[in-house]
C-alpha cells in the first residue's frame, strides 16, 4: 500500500513540477512575460473577472436585439445569428455560469490533490508541517468558494 501511495506522490509531483518545463512557450506578448500570462492572464481569478464581463456583454446583446427586433429583415435577422429566445434566455444566463463552475471545481481538485501530495510529502520528510498547513488552507479555500457558487447558482430552463 506504502508503495503504491509514493508512486502516486511521484508522479503528482512529476505532474505538477514539469508542467512548464515540459510546454516551449514563447511570450504572446511583446509587454508580458510567459510566467506573467500563466499566472495572470491565465489565472482563476482573471478567468472569474473575464466570466463577469462577458456577461455583461451579452446582456448589452440582448438589450440590443430587443430594441431591434422589427427593425431588422428576417434574411439580416438570421445572419446576425444568436438572436433566438432559447439562446438569449437559456443559454446566455447558464453558459458562462457553467465555465465558471468548471473553473472553480477544477481549482478545487488541484488544490485537493496538492494537499494530498503535501501530506505524502510531510510523510517521507520532504515538506514542512506549515507548507502542509498552507496547502490545506489553500484547499479549504477553494472549497468555500466552490461551495459559496454551488449554493448560488441555479439554471435557466
């Protein structure tokens, strides 16, 4: 069983540790560094932020199509696209909210299974008992928040 749970610790840390050493990514960007759109750009937080903001603009969208409709041909109406009742209502209202769930579910298993791999660490004497704690806290933060959106969230239909 011992074995096995180190073999496990193993390539977690494997996984976590290589992952940008394994990816040649150029900066996207003449003003921003690769480290910085990793973990800016790219960060949940962003994401959340972005979410919100797209949000917004497709409420704007909507606005818009209603005070368009009847002013706009049928051919131009169609063109246009993403104007129907089931999208504008169903879909603009759960989509974004099922990115962010996502995002706030996947933040919690890693910083669950950074915990798991900071106890196995502890364990064989290679971490801290205050990193170990630092990652636990970590984790029961992305609990809470995955927990606070669960609680908050409810779909269109």
């Amino acid at each position: 069983m011992k074995s096995k749970k180190w073999r496990l610790a193993g390539m977690l840390l494997f996984m976590v540790a290589g992952l940008r050493a394994d990816l040649p990514l150029k900066p996207i960007h003449p003003d921003e560094t690769v480290e910085q759109t990793l973990t800016q750009r790219f960060s949940l937080e962003n994401a959340i932020t972005v979410i919100g903001t797209m949000q917004q603009w497709l409420e704007s969208f909507r606005r818009l199509t209603v005070a368009a409709k009847g002013k706009i041909g049928a051919a131009a109406w169609k063109e246009i696209g993403n104007t129907e009742w089931d999208v504008q209502t169903l879909g603009f209202a759960n989509q974004p909210r099922a990115v962010e769930g996502a995002l706030r579910y996947q933040n919690w298993l890693l910083k669950k299974t950074q915990y798991q791999l900071a106890l196995l660490e502890l364990e064989r004497g290679k971490t801290s008992p205050q990193k170990t704690g630092q990652a636990r806290q970590e984790m029961e933060q992305a609990e809470k928040e995955f927990q606070a959106f669960w609680d908050s969230l409810s779909i269109a239909d």
